[in-house]
C-alpha cells in the first residue's frame, strides 16, 4: 500500500506540472484535505485521474479553438490585404480617370488660350464638377474670342485710318514747311525780328508733327505687317558716326557731349536706315534727361553666346522700376511728380523695339532712379570687319 502510495503521489506531482497555477492550488486543497479526512489513497488516485483527464480534455478542446482562431485571423488578414492591394489599385485608377486627366486636359486648354493657341474645338462637358467647371470655362473662352474678334476688326480700321490720315497730312504739312521756309528765306521781303520769330516757331512745330505723322506710319507698317527691313553689311562706326551727325545739333543746344570711344572694329548686318532711327531714339532721349555738361557714351559688349549689344548709358534722373516695362509700349512715358512728361508722342521706344525684333535681337534697360539709364538692344548677325583690323595693325606698325 505504501508503495502504490508513494506512485500515487509521483503520478499527483508530475501531473502537477501540467496544470495552471490556480488548478494547481485547487488540486493542492482537495489532497490536503484527502488526507486529512484519511480517504483511501485509490480515491486520491482516482481524483489525480480526473483531474488529468479534465486538463487533456480542456487541452484538447483548446487546440481546437486555437486553429480556429488562427485560422479566422489568416482568413481576415487575407481579405483585408486583398482589399487594401485592390484599394491601392483601384483608388488611383478612380483618381486618374476622374479627376487628373479632366484637370490636366482643362489646363492644357487654358494655358493654349492664354498663349493665343485657339486649335482645340469645344466639346460637350460631362455632368461633374469638372464638367460644370470647363462649361464656365467654355463660356469664357467663346465670349473672349468674340471680343478679341471685335478688337482685331477695329485695330485694323484704326491701323488703316492711321495710315491714310497720316499719308493725306503728310502732303500739306510739308507745303507747309515749304512756304514757312521761303517766308523765312527772305522772298517776299525782309522780315521783322517777331515776324521772323514766329515763323521759326511754326516752321520748328511742323517739323515736329511731320515726325509724329512719320512715326504713325511706321506703327502702321509694323502693326500690319508691311514693313520692310533690307540689312546690308555695315560698319558700326557708320552707323555710329551718322547718328551723332544728325543730333550734334540737339546735343550742342542741351550742352552734352556725345561719345563713343573704344568701338571694336565690327561690320552688322542690319538695315542701316532703320538701325539709325533706333540709336537716334535712344540717344535723343538720354540728351533730354541728361543733365548740363554731362556725356551721353555709346558702347559695345560682347556676351557669352556672342551676342553683341550696342548699349546708350547717360546720367539722368533714371526710370523707376516699376515704368520701365511700360516705357516700350506705344504712347506710354516715364512720368512723376518728378518727372514730369516730356513732348513726345511716346511711339519712339515701341517703334524702337519693333525694329530691332525685325532684326532677330531684343532691347532692355537697366536704370536706378537717381543715377541715370542704360538702355542696350542686340545685334545678333555681325563680324569682325578685316579692313578695319588691317588698318589699324598696319598703323600701328608704323608708329612702332
């Protein structure tokens, strides 16, 4: 008996170990009290007996709700990575389709609309938001062009009554001139100091309005279309020479020097005419707003990409920055409280420029309010001029 005991005990202990710390107590409390109520050690074994088999069964039971657990959550986990691979697809797919290409499509269109680029036909918009917005959109475009229609009708009437005004007014203005010159010449007699006065003044007026009847018309022409540009290879120092010629006058009358020292010895393939109206501009304008004794220069700089650029600096009271965009339009001018507007018709800058677009190059200006300008436009067509370079290495020879 007390060996069957003694394995009674050892099968209680090793079953012990397989039970959870509250089984264990429980168990513990049924021994002690197996013992103490001097229960047969076979009823012992029995209740060890039991309770191992009730920890196989809840082991078993519990595996098997286990792997169903397990298997659930392999399930689920499945579904909701199918589902989020299928959203990851799916969801840009929806986004593209739906909204990208409509926005991209509706901006491309406006962005050809702000670029004068009206290729595209308008279709029916789809019922969204989008639809909604390139129906506005639609709209819009139409009634601008119907505008710019209307616009482009009447700048071509006003270019046409410009030019035909202009050529009507140019015929009498210059039998105007003529007989304000013979007046003054003296051939129906000797005239008095007022008289002679005023004619000087009429004849100074109408030279004045023959060069903006001149400048209407080169608007005209470059506006249409029909104006000409015949470049020839020239000299710079040509065309920088007949340029000071026809504004030593105005130059001595303002007190300002003109120069041009250090000129490289260049050949530009430009119109020579047309180019002088360009530096002629330029330089009348820096002797207005120069101030006395003070030098108008004229330079050359060659860029990077060789380019070169003819540049007209002066020291004048300067552009502020906010004017100096607008100075290149037509019939606009640099004004102030400072600075009040000078005579002109405001056509010199935009004829200026259009001119030398004709010739494939560009003009800007650099001012600082209060130190002067520098206004420089391009001559992208030039060559060094070899007779020039000859020369001046045979002179400097010489002198050697």
């Amino acid at each position: 008996n007390q060996k069957r005991d003694a394995e009674g005990l050892k099968s209680f202990y090793a079953s012990m170990e397989r039970l959870e710390p509250e089984d264990r107590r429980g168990a513990w409390r049924r021994f002690h009290a197996a013992v103490e109520n001097r229960e047969a050690p076979s009823l012992v074994r029995q209740r060890l007996e039991f309770g191992s088999k009730y920890e196989d069964e809840f082991r078993r039971v519990s595996r098997g709700r286990l792997s169903y657990l397990e298997e659930r959550v392999t399930y689920v986990s499945s579904a909701l990575l199918l589902a989020l691979v299928l959203g990851l697809i799916l969801i840009p797919t929806y986004l593209r389709w739906s909204i990208f290409l409509p926005l991209n499509l509706l901006t491309k269109r406006m962005t050809d609309f702000l670029y004068d680029r009206y290729t595209y036909q308008f279709t029916v918009p789809s019922p969204t938001e989008f639809g909604q917005l390139q129906a506005t959109f639609n709209s819009l475009a139409q009634h601008v062009l119907r505008n710019m229609e209307e616009l482009t009708s009447l700048d071509h009437a006003k270019s046409e009554f410009l030019s035909i005004a202009s050529h009507e007014l140019r015929t009498p203005l210059t039998s105007i001139k003529g007989s304000l010159s013979l007046l003054q010449s003296g051939v129906v007699g000797p005239l008095n100091e007022m008289a002679d006065n005023l004619i000087h003044i009429a004849e100074a007026e109408t030279d004045r309005l023959i060069r903006l009847i001149n400048e209407l018309l080169d608007l005209a022409k470059i506006e249409s279309g029909n104006f000409e540009v015949r470049p020839e290879w020239n000299p710079l120092s040509e065309l920088v020479e007949r340029t000071f010629a026809s504004l030593a006058g105005l130059a001595q009358a303002a007190q300002v020097k003109l120069d041009a020292n250090g000129l490289p010895p260049v050949k530009l393939h430009i119109d020579l005419d047309r180019m002088q109206q360009v530096l002629t501009n330029l330089l009348s304008n820096a002797i207005k707003f120069s101030p006395a004794h003070d030098v108008v220069s004229v330079a050359v700089e060659i860029d990077n990409q060789q380019i070169l650029w003819i540049k007209v600096s002066d020291h004048g009271k300067g552009i502020a920055p906010e004017d100096q965009e607008l100075i290149f339009q037509k019939f606009r001018q640099a004004t102030s409280a400072k600075n009040p507007l000078v005579k002109g018709t405001g056509l010199g800058l935009a004829i200026a420029k259009a001119l030398v677009e004709e010739h494939g190059g560009e003009i800007t200006v650099h001012s600082v309010p209060g130190q002067g300008s520098t206004f420089k436009f391009s001559i992208p067509n030039w060559q060094y001029d070899r007779e020039q370079v000859t020369s001046h290495q045979n002179m400097t020879g010489v002198a050697a």
